[in-house]
C-alpha cells in the first residue's frame, strides 16, 4: 500500500516544487492551495521566507496565519499535491476561501490522493485546536467538493461570486474531529507515521 506524509517545504524540494507548479501550466490547470509557489518561480528561497512570514503572522483583515505542506508519496519521494491551511480566519476569508486550499498534480489526478491530502489537512487542523473548517469549491469543479463530502463535509450555501471566482460556488463545513474519527480506518494505514506536523 502506498504511504503519504506531509512535509514543510525547504531548499531540498526546489526542483521537485518548481516541477509540480509548471506542470499545472502544462496542462493548464488551475493552481491552489500552494501558498503562492507560482509567484515565486524565479525566487524560490524567497518563497520559503514567505512562508515563515505566514506561519507567524498575526493575523488581520488582509492576511492570516497559514501553514503550507506538501503532500509526499514516499514511494518514489515525490510532490504528489499540496495544501495551505488558514489557522485563522478574517471576514472576507469567511465568505470565500475558508481555511483549506489544495491541488493535486495534473498527473497524478483520479487516483484518490486528494482525500489523503484532506485527511491529513484535518489532522493538522485538530492539532491547533480547530473543530470545524470552511471550504469551498467552484460548482463546475465536483472533484474538489466531492472530496470534502466524502470527508465529511456538509454543504451549508451555494452562490454566485462575483467578486472572486465568477461563477457559482459551493460552500462546506466540516467537523474536525467527527471526520477524522470517521475515516480514520481508511485513510491511517496510508500513512507515513511522522513527528507531529505543526
């Protein structure tokens, strides 16, 4: 069974990091939850600062708190996906955006490695003491809000956006704890066993 973990991203990744976002424009994808890596293409260290700059933020009606993570198949030691958790949020982060981006690579798609990203994205935040979480999807994307049903995730508004995304969107609420409790035979055994992720 292949394993996945999360990892904080460093100087190691570069090559790896800079492979995952241009293979988005390759297949011309849209690119989230990657804490801003496609800015940073020609400023990688400049990236990683960008990062720690996030993580200890103190959070406002502009910007919040985030931890950004790659997700590792450990098999071949590869950036299958990433996720950029909000450890707090603002209002205009309440009503769109919510607490959790992700992706997974364009090619590595359709294999299920998005809930494992999202299981472990909860995992993270229970460890700061969250117990609930917003997300939200375009509509024309399924397998992203699918992905937060199959975790848990109970549709609570569906609008139109016309100040951010231009399009109809779903919004999702998810219980920490009750999710992680509730799938953790599934998605556990596909995990690498780590030190804790904050």
């Amino acid at each position: 069974m292949e394993k996945f973990y999360f990892e904080v991203p460093d100087t190691s990744r570069k090559k790896d990091a800079l492979s995952y976002i241009n293979e988005f424009y390759e297949y011309d994808s849209k690119i989230n939850g990657v804490g801003g890596l496609h800015r940073y293409l020609d400023d990688y260290d400049g990236w990683l600062k960008k990062l720690e700059e996030d993580y200890t933020r103190i959070p406002n009606e502009e910007k919040v708190p985030t931890r950004t993570y790659f997700l590792i198949r450990e098999s071949d030691n590869r950036i299958i996906g990433m996720i950029n958790i909000r450890l707090a949020l603002n209002e205009k982060l309440k009503k769109s955006g919510g607490h959790i981006g992700y992706s997974i690579r364009p090619t590595e798609r359709r294999k299920g490695y998005n809930k494992i990203n999202l299981y472990l994205g909860l995992k993270v935040c229970q460890e700061y003491g969250m117990e609930s979480v917003l997300m939200d999807a375009d509509k024309d994307n399924p397998a992203s809000w699918r992905t937060m049903e199959s975790l848990g995730g109970k549709n609570i508004r569906e609008f139109f956006d016309n100040e951010n995304s231009n399009c109809i969107v779903k919004d999702y609420e998810i219980n920490v704890n009750e999710s992680i409790n509730n799938n953790s035979a599934i998605y556990e055994p596909m995990i690498k066993k780590t030190m804790s992720r904050k």
